[in-house]
C-alpha cells in the first residue's frame, strides 16, 4: 500500500463513521426513501467503478457506498494491495456527486455489513445476475432478510487488477540492465568478506544502494545482476564455498526487502602479471592464477550472467553498472554503459544520478 501522508487532510461530510451510517439509514427507510448500497474495496477509482455508482444512483434515492477496510482487501487480493488505504478511498468515492455517503467497513463478509446497514437495495454489476457462489448467496439471503433485495446494473465490467496488471506488463516502461558491485556496493565490507568465520555479524548492507536498487525497480522494468571480483580466493582467505555462502545469505535478504537478482557471478582469479608484481608480499593459490581472467573490467562475466537469464544487452533501453571502484568504471566504459559511483554517496544523492 502507498505511503499516503496527512490522511486526515481529506475530509469529507460525505464520509460517515459506521455508527452514524446505521442510524440514518434507518432514518431514511422511515422516511420512505429508497436507499441503494454498492459494496467493495473500490481501489484505484476508476471508470468501471465511476459507472457502477452511476447506474445505482439512478435505482435509488440516496446511495451508499461501503469501503472495506485495508486489512481484508490485503486478505483478499493479496500482497501489495489496496493501494490506497481505506480512508482515502472512502474520500474518493464519496468525492463523485452521484454517491450521497461512503463509509468505510471493518467486516471480513458483505452479510455482516447487510445485517447492521439494512439498506433497501444491495445493487451489484450485472456480473453477478446469475451467480450462485456460497458467499453470493448468503448476501441474497442477508439482503432479504432486512427487508431489502438485491438489484443489478447494466454497465460493463473493468477490472482493478487487470488494471494493475495492464500497467505493470503492457505499458512502456523502458528495461534497464542494473550490473552492481557487491562489496563496497551492496554491503559497506570492502575488506575481504568472508576471511573471519563469523562474516554473517560482520556483514553490513549498504543502506543508500539498498534503497536506491528499491527505487529504480519502481520507474522502470530492471534486471539485476550482481559481478564481483573476489581475489580472496586467489589468495587463499576463502575458498569458492564461502563466496557461494555469503551470495546466497545475501540473496536471501534482499529478496526480503523486494529486490529480486537474476544472477551472481564471481571472479576467484588473478592475473599472472599481478601475481607475479606481488609475490614478495603475498602468496596465490596457483590453481586460480591465470594469463586471462574474467575479472573486471571485463564484460565476460556480465555475458555469462545475461545468457544464463536468455537475454541479450540489446534487449534494454539502458545499461547501467553501479559500483564504487576504477574497475566497475572501466567496465562500464568497456559496456558503453552509464557507471554510478556510489562511494560515500547517501540515496538523495544517488537518485539524482538516473
């Protein structure tokens, strides 16, 4: 659901409370006025919904229109919805002239919501003219009972989450290749994650990436790859286990935090010119010093990633590598791709890169 700031904000006299909606109705029926009640969770208003309210204003004297409440939308429609929450929702509706009154309802089923409002007429779209579902039917029943019927309108039918989904798949969002460092980038250890047996403590996530990854995946359609050199295998801090271990560990959580990534790929090399520079100071595993690496700068272990997910760099609008070392710069010049360099930056900064 949307953070939405200062609900309050948006009052409405339209907008009754539960309790007061019960006694006017009851009032009005007295009154001999026929009242019509549309039930749902009414989420990202539109069209459909706008006619739906139309059409049943015209079978009624005075309309209501009954919001459920956040917690049985999630229920029922699962993760991520509503995307408005009730209160905002019960504005919207009771915003359009031809809805008299919008309360929000805190039931799990329509019967209960029908047994307290009693209103003269439940009236649903024409969707429902000959459903016989076990939950249809207890409302027919409910409806009854009051005193009341169920009546139906005649207007197409459109769907939120077709809606949602339609926005989501079909509209042209650009794709973008994200290509992103893991230390010093996704975590702040930038020291040979992995050599101390107790790395799982010592681990920290790089916040400001961490939430700038969130952000790029809510404006365009990303694929995420993660590339990363890890020397310390040559070195013989850590073996191939480890670094297999602590991506997987890391996979894990920010799969917990809403970002998905499609491939990790690692570099356990070093360059023979490199080693043969530094054998003075430090000793190598000779197993995984090599002539040619895929190390960084190098593109291979971005093609790698891409042919294990089927995909091709001409398949996205953009490339981007996000990165905080001269090796994640070259290979985004070696990529003809956009580099970030994320060292030291907080998210406002970073958010005004792309």
């Amino acid at each position: 659901m949307l953070k939405v700031t200062s609900i309050e904000a948006y009052n409405s006299n339209k907008v009754m409370e539960f309790s007061d909606a019960i006694k006017l109705i009851a009032k009005l029926r007295s009154e001999n006025k026929k009242v019509g009640l549309c039930h749902g969770g009414f989420d990202l208003l539109h069209p459909g919904h706008i006619i739906h309210f139309e059409s049943a204003k015209k079978l009624c004297d005075v309309l209501f229109v009954s919001i459920t409440s956040d917690r049985f939308v999630s229920d029922r429609k699962g993760s991520g919805r509503p995307v408005f929450p009730d209160k905002l929702r019960a504005y919207a509706a009771a915003s359009l002239e031809c809805v008299d009154y919008s309360v929000v309802t805190d039931f799990a089923k329509g019967t209960e919501i029908l047994d307290l409002l009693k209103p003269s007429y439940y009236i649903k779209g024409p969707d429902y003219i000959n459903k016989t579902t076990p939950g249809i039917t207890a409302e027919r029943e409910a409806i009854a009972k009051v005193g009341g019927e169920m009546i139906y309108t005649n207007d197409p039918t459109l769907s939120t989450t077709e809606i949602i989904q339609y926005v989501k798949n079909e509209m042209d969002i650009e794709n973008v290749l994200l290509i992103v460092d893991r230390d010093g980038t996704i975590i702040e250890n930038n020291d040979f994650l992995g050599k101390n047996a107790d790395w799982m403590n010592e681990m920290k996530l790089n916040e400001p990436v961490i939430n700038y990854l969130s952000y790029l995946q809510t404006k365009y359609r990303t694929t995420k790859v993660v590339v990363t050199n890890q020397a310390g295998v040559a070195r013989g801090y850590y073996d191939e286990n480890a670094v297999e271990k602590i991506n997987s560990h890391l996979h894990s959580i920010l799969q917990k935090k809403g970002i998905k990534i499609e491939s990790w790929k690692y570099c356990p090399d070093v360059d023979s010119a490199y080693a043969e520079l530094k054998k003075n100071e430090l000793s190598f595993v000779p197993n995984f010093v090599k002539d040619k690496t895929k190390r960084k700068p190098s593109p291979e272990l971005v093609m790698e990633a891409l042919k294990d997910i089927k995909k091709d760099l001409a398949d996205f609008h953009h490339i981007i590598v996000i990165g905080d070392r001269d090796e994640d710069k070259q290979l985004a010049d070696n990529l003809k791709a956009k580099f970030i360099d994320v060292k030291g930056k907080s998210y406002q900064e970073l958010i005004k890169y792309f």
